[in-house]
C-alpha cells in the first residue's frame, strides 16, 4: 500500500499496522505513543534479566522482521536500583 506523504490516512494506518507489536512480549509492560514504543522489565537479578531481555529483543526484531519494519531501536537505558540507589548501564 502507498499513501501520499502528509496523508491524513497515514498516521491512522500506522497506528494499525503496528498496533499488534503489545503481543509480541507477554512478559514486558510496553507503553506506546505514536510511533514511539517503549519495553519496561523488571527483576532481581541483573545478569538473569540481560539474559531475559535479550531474549525478548529477538522476539521483537523478528515482528519487525515479519512486518518489514527497517528500524528497530534508536537507544536502550538500563537502570539498577537498589534501596535508595539508582545506577545506569
């Protein structure tokens, strides 16, 4: 399917092409907004939940894969809290 560029069309049909990807990870909250997707994992462990969250992006690079979606993360943040204490990765 072509749309014109500024289609009024274009961002609805957007929103419906990718509006399945919240299936893609049973495990992971996912928060969407526009073409933004955000993916929020939790854990105890930090090495089990890297393991696990590499697990998952393969899922999701193989729905973008499937649905010919060419970019498929601009950045990725990790934060390890402990009580009173906020690390990045």
């Amino acid at each position: 399917m072509w749309l014109p560029q500024s289609s009024i069309f274009g961002p609805l049909l957007f929103l419906l092409y990718i509006n399945n990807i919240v299936f893609v990870s049973d495990v992971g909250n996912m928060i969407m907004f526009a073409d933004d997707t955000n993916l929020f994992f939790s854990g105890l462990d930090f090495n089990c939940m890297c393991a696990f969250i590499n697990q998952e992006l393969i899922k999701i690079r193989n729905w973008f894969k499937a649905n010919k979606i060419r970019k498929l993360i601009t950045y990725c943040f990790i934060a390890e809290t402990t009580k009173g204490n906020l690390t990045h990765h």
